[in-house]
C-alpha cells in the first residue's frame, strides 16, 4: 500500500520541473514488457511494476518469493499464495481515498499541466472509467426538458404486483426477483438489447417490455401473459396449469434469455467461442471447481463447470448432513444466529464444499493408476457470480418418499464469503414457499432501498420489515456483490 500511496503522492507534487524528493520508483510501466494497459500490479516487498494479464507480476512473485501485490487501478491486495485478492476494510477506504484523489489530479494536470497528464495516466489509476460529468449542451437539454423521475427513499416506482393466471405464483416470484435486479434492470432500462430473431417469440424482447412496465409508475397489478406463453413454448415441461418449482422456472428462464441474447450485440462478444458473454452470463454465471483425489496415488483430476446457482443440502434430508457446534467459527461469521442450534448459511457452504468420499460404489478410472480406483471429491468455488442465488433443497424426491423440509436456516443481510472466496455480497431478494409439497403458495421478499423491503404475493405488495425477510423459511436467497470490478 505504501507503494502506491507514493506512487499517487509523487505525481500530485504540482512542480513538473523540478523534483521536490527523489523519485521512488523509475518508471510505472511493466518492468518486463514496458506496458501499462495490462492490469498492472506493484509488488509489495521491492519497486517492481509487472502486467497481471500477462502474468509478469506472477513470474516475479515465483522467483522473488515476494508474495503479496497491489493493483494499481483499484487499490487490491493480491496474494500469490491464495491466488485471489485480500479483502480489508481499512485497506479498501485507503484505495477508495487515494483513487478519489488521483481523479481530482488528473482534472488538475488535464487543466494546468496538459503535457505531465500524461504521467498520470501512465500509473494505471483513473485512466479508463472516470466518473461522469454533464456536458453544457446535455445541461442545457435537461433545462429544457425539467420533467423527470426523482427516486426517494419513499419512492414505489418499480413496485408492481403480478396477476396469478392459475397456479403461476412460481413464476411471479422470480420476475419479481429479476425486475429487482440492480444490473439486470440497467441492462434492460438502457435499451441494450438489440433483437436478431426473426419471429416475434424473443423472451429477452418481453423481458425488456416487462421492465418498462415494471418501472412506468403504472400502480395496477400486471398481467403477464404473453411472458406465460413464451415460456410455455420455449419450456415445455412447464407448460400447463399445473403447481410449478420456482426454481426450476428461474432455471429454465435463464437459459432462455441466455439463448435468446446469444444473436445480439452483447452475445457476440465473448472472447471465448465456447462461453457467451451476454448479459445472463455476466451477471448469473459462476465457476465451479471439483476436484477428483485418487486414494492410492493421490493424482488430482480438476474440471471446472459454470453455475447459475448453488443447491444446499438440509439437515433433515436423507443426506447426511455432519453436526455443527454453536459457538464455533460458523455461528460467528455473517452475524448468523445458532440459536436453538438453527443452521446458518454459512454451515450449508461448509458442507457443500468439504471434501467427500466416494466410496467402493463409485470407483474411477485413475490416469495415474490406469485401474479404477476410490477417490474424494472436493467442490470449491472458482469464480464468484456477480449475482449468487443459493438454492435450499427444500423438495426432496426418492423411491420411497416425496416430502418438504421445513429445518430452518439462518441467512444473513449482508454475506461475507471470505471462508469461500474473497467476496462480499448484499441479500436483495428471498422466495419463500408456504405449505406442503402438493399444495403450496410462492411469496418474494424484494428489497426497494437499503432496509426497506417489500412482501410480493401476486398481485398484492405490502412493506415488510428486515425481521419478516430474515425469519422467513427461505427457498431461493438472492445475493448482490457490494463491490464491482472492470475485467
């Protein structure tokens, strides 16, 4: 951190002439290529600049044993031994107040010293997205056109209830959640989507229509139909009138618009021809590792899959589910409660990604050994989504019982996935099911503004309070990141 404080210090001294200290560092390029563009880090123990794109950083980190770096863009601890950023609260408001001064300075050199600007730009703080300003002409056309929306605290604009059409409270309660997706409503409010298929069956075009109704200011319930009848062609084991899973609804939903927004602009994009980089999978998809042990060599087998969501085992279930200690270091984190010995969240991740045996019935072929073998198998989570949807298996289905699994779980507002990945995330939704497997009833917990939160049944929308969202039973939690990064 000290370095980039000096870094930022040294080119704020407004004398281009004359140096007032002698300079810490030459130059802020990559020291092995000479580039700055490339997501440059500075290391920590000694002034060396190295690209984390093209992994100069991590050469320098393997062969100086200098394991820690600060990306100079966003002010990022990055250990090399983890392999993912640190996250601190006192280092993130220094790199929050040392990028809001190197804005102010770049206004500054851009004003006076038009041809030193350049040095500021050279040290990869501010360069690309800087905050927006209004032009005189964009002034003088909101002077002209004064009638706007003004969003309050007490603003209801995007709150709108859904006429059930016959047992389709499963899909009310995931638009609800969709339309009160932070990211997912920029997209569509912008006019992003730019339509290629030729018949009028797009369910990306009809999501776009639902969030302008959704955000007109109109207060009657909504009357989706056309979106029912778009799902009921394009998946049609939910077609009917018959009780469905919520989420198996968001599930199919999503790989709908994921298809359907693969001919647009955004689609098209993706660096990879084998991922999609519309604006689904930006938001929705997750990295999933698994790694596979061989018990007699040891050799590890690793694949890597993309989720949209993360199905948790209950206690209770037919899955056995290991004993948890109240008190110990999951009834801690996230300010979730053991009371009564409740299961948190947190426990449900824990034993999601602990390592699990496989056992004499599901033996696999060894590369090592060249014969089956028994072997562990650890899932671990490789990328964070910017959206998480944690799925609790409430519904269970086997040969000899079909059941709901009321066990309460404690879910937090605000989720720190430290023990997981270095993540914090925001609770902005919660679906929740009322009654038993062959009669129930699907409400959402939408959140409007920070604490205040609304209780979406159908076409009826009350307030609720932050004690009503975390005392509910819980099917579908819905997670926001609080802190974005550009790639």
């Amino acid at each position: 951190m000290m370095v980039m404080m000096t870094l930022l210090v040294s080119i704020s001294d407004p004398q281009p002439v004359s140096l007032s200290r002698p300079p810490q560092a030459k130059s802020c390029v990559c020291h092995m290529c000479g580039a700055h563009l490339n997501r440059l880090h500075s290391c920590l123990y000694c002034v060396f600049f190295g690209c984390f794109t093209k992994k100069h950083i991590h050469e320098h980190a393997k062969n100086k044993r200098h394991n820690l770096a600060i990306d100079l863009l966003y002010g990022g601890i990055y250990c090399f031994v983890c392999q993912d950023y640190i996250y601190d609260k006192e280092m993130e408001q220094i790199a929050k107040e040392e990028q809001r001064k190197a804005w102010k300075l770049q206004v500054f050199f851009t004003d006076f010293f038009p041809v030193v600007c350049v040095c500021v730009c050279v040290s990869g703080v501010g360069e690309k997205y800087s905050t927006w300003e209004p032009t005189k002409r964009e002034l003088e056309l909101l002077r002209h056109n004064p009638k706007r929306r003004k969003m309050t605290t007490n603003c209801t604009i995007g709150l709108r209830g859904l006429i059930n059409l016959g047992n389709t409270c499963f899909m009310n309660c995931i638009v609800q959640a969709l339309t009160h997706t932070p990211l997912l409503r920029d997209f569509f409010l912008s006019d992003r989507h730019k339509c290629e298929m030729q018949s009028n069956s797009c369910l990306v075009c009809e999501m776009s229509q639902l969030f302008q109704e959704f955000y007109s200011g109109h207060r009657s319930p909504h009357i989706p139909f056309r979106l029912l009848h778009l799902v009921w062609t394009h998946a049609r084991h939910l077609a009917g009138y018959e009780q469905q899973d919520a989420h198996e609804f968001l599930i199919a939903a999503l790989d709908v618009l994921h298809r359907h927004c693969k001919g647009d602009d955004n689609g098209k994009k993706a660096n990879n021809p084998n991922n999609c980089n519309c604006i689904i999978d930006q938001i929705f998809t997750g990295g999933l590792q698994s790694d596979v042990t061989c018990q007699v060599c040891h050799g590890v087998s690793t694949t890597i899959d993309p989720f949209w969501d993360i199905s948790l085992d209950l206690p209770g279930s037919s899955t056995p589910f290991w004993p948890l200690s109240p008190g110990g270091d999951g009834s801690t984190l996230n300010g979730e409660s053991h009371l009564s010995g409740a299961t948190t969240l947190t426990d449900c991740l824990r034993r999601f990604t602990r390592p699990e045996h496989l056992g004499s019935g599901a033996k696999i072929k060894c590369s090592g050994c060249h014969s089956y073998q028994e072997s562990t198998k650890q899932l671990t989570m490789k990328k964070l989504p910017i959206v998480a949807c944690f799925h609790l298996k409430r519904f269970e289905h086997s040969a000899k019982l079909r059941r709901k699994i009321i066990t309460y779980v404690s879910f937090p507002l605000e989720l720190d996935m430290t023990p997981f990945m270095a993540s914090r995330y925001s609770l902005f939704a919660v679906v929740n099911h009322q009654g038993t497997l062959e009669s129930g009833h699907y409400t959402t917990f939408i959140r409007q503004h920070m604490d205040q939160w609304f209780k979406c049944d159908d076409a009826i929308i009350t307030k609720a309070s932050n004690k009503d969202v975390l005392d509910s039973e819980g099917y579908l939690l819905f997670y926001h990141k609080q802190f974005l990064e550009y790639e």
